[in-house]
C-alpha cells in the first residue's frame, strides 16, 4: 500500500509538470465494470471471404487455428491430403 501511494504521488506531481497524462476514466474504472473483449479478425479464404466450419483448409495451415465471422475458432485438421477447418 505504501508503494502504491508514493506512485500516485509522484504522477500526479509528475502531471501537474506535464511530463506524465492524467489518467483516463476509462482506467480509473474498477475491474469488475470493465468488459475486456478479445475478437479475432475472421481467417480469409483464398477467395477473400471467412472461413465456415467443414471448408476445404490449405495444406500450410494444418493444425493451425482459424476463426470464422462469428468468433468461432476452428481447427485445419483431417486428412492431411485434404485437410478441413473443424471445430478443436
């Protein structure tokens, strides 16, 4: 607690000079009010829309991760001639 409150005084001193911002509001919010999203841009087709669930996957990307529109991941596994994206 002690270091806490020496490292609020000294930015605050140090934002009063203007060698440090001012907190945000938004970071000043406490954790449990702060919704934290992690979406994932949709993996591309060679034809440049997402991928669906049970596509054909390129050979390179066997055993890696995709995500379709929705959010969904999935994986590119199956036969590794011709191998699909299905759900991990």
């Amino acid at each position: 607690m002690k270091h806490r409150s020496a490292l609020i005084g000294l930015s605050l001193a140090l934002s009063g000079v203007g060698l440090v911002a001012a907190p945000s509001t938004a970071a000043a919010a406490s954790p449990d009010s702060v919704v934290v999203q992690r979406a994932h841009a949709c993996t591309k087709t060679s034809s440049g829309s997402c991928i669906k669930g049970g596509q054909f996957c390129p050979q390179a990307s066997y055993h890696h991760s995709g995500w379709d529109a929705q959010g969904r991941r999935y994986v590119c596994k199956g036969s590794k001639s011709h191998p699909h994206w299905m759900k991990p």
